[in-house]
C-alpha cells in the first residue's frame, strides 16, 4: 500500500513538474501574447492554471479538488487571492505561487511548483467551505467564453515532453 502510493505522488510529481515547464516553454515562445491572463505568466492567473492542471491530471486519472484561498489585512481586507489544487490526501498542488516572489507580505514565495503538505506561505489565505469544488474537465466549467481554456490548454500541450 505504502509503496503504490509512493510511487502514485512521483507520478503526480512528474506529471506537474511537466505541465509547469511546458507553460514556462509556450509563454518563452510568445504563444500567450493574445491571451490577456496568461501573458503575464505566473501573475494573476492562479485560478485558470490550476483548472488546466486539474484537467490535466485528471486526463491520468488523478482527481483534485480545486481551492481559492483569501488573504485579509486589517486595512485592506481582502486584497488578494490565491487558487491550488489539493489531493484528497491533503497535499497541495501548486504551480503559480512564484507569482508572490519578491512580496514580503507573503513570505517572498518563490516555488515555481511546489507539491506538499500545507506550508507557512499557503495558510495565509483563509479556505472556506464554499471555496473547494471537486475539479471537473474543462468542458465543463460553464465559462463565459466556453473556448478559451480549451484553447490554452492545446497551446501547453504543444510543448509537453
């Protein structure tokens, strides 16, 4: 049992280490210049990445759950947000949270992609109940534009090794 799920999370590993280098590759060869989130790569688009990711894994029969945490100050508010995936065994899956480097607010986060259990960076951002939905395909995520993470998920599987 140990061993099957060893080897499930170096599955998992491979898998999103993976998709990550293959946005990191489109986004190098200009290919997210059209699309207004994803030009800015890591930046702002948390929410998009981790429901391609989740389709992705999903597509190799890993299911996640889909997770928007907020981050709350006394002044502001709220006055950001961050999304993830997390395994029903409680680990985190996160491919955006480089986005934060350079912010001393949140602790100078610096993963590119970062697969564990819940850290000092991500209990920042306060999860509630209605902020966790089980990851489904793209297709069925009834976007306003129905065609446009379809359209960016085939621009990253272009660039998957």
């Amino acid at each position: 049992e140990k061993v099957r799920v060893e080897s499930r999370m170096e599955q998992i590993n491979v898998l999103v280490k993976r998709f990550r280098d293959a946005i990191d590759r489109a986004k190098a060869a200009g290919r997210f210049e059209k699309e207004v989130c994803f030009k800015d790569f890591p930046y702002c688009c948390c929410g998009d990445t981790s429901d391609l990711l989740g389709h992705y894994l999903l597509s190799h029969g890993i299911c996640t759950n889909y997770v928007c945490g907020q981050h709350y100050t006394e002044d502001y508010g709220c006055d950001a947000s961050h999304a993830w995936l997390m395994l029903e065994n409680n680990m985190i899956i996160d491919i955006t949270g480089d986005q934060f480097s350079g912010k001393p607010a949140f602790l100078n986060y610096s993963k590119k992609a970062y697969i564990g259990k819940m850290d000092a960076f991500h209990k920042l951002f306060a999860v509630e109940k209605y902020d966790v939905r089980k990851t489904v395909s793209l297709y069925d995520l009834g976007c306003l534009d129905p065609a446009r993470l379809p359209r960016i998920y085939n621009i990253i599987m272009e660039y998957i090794e």
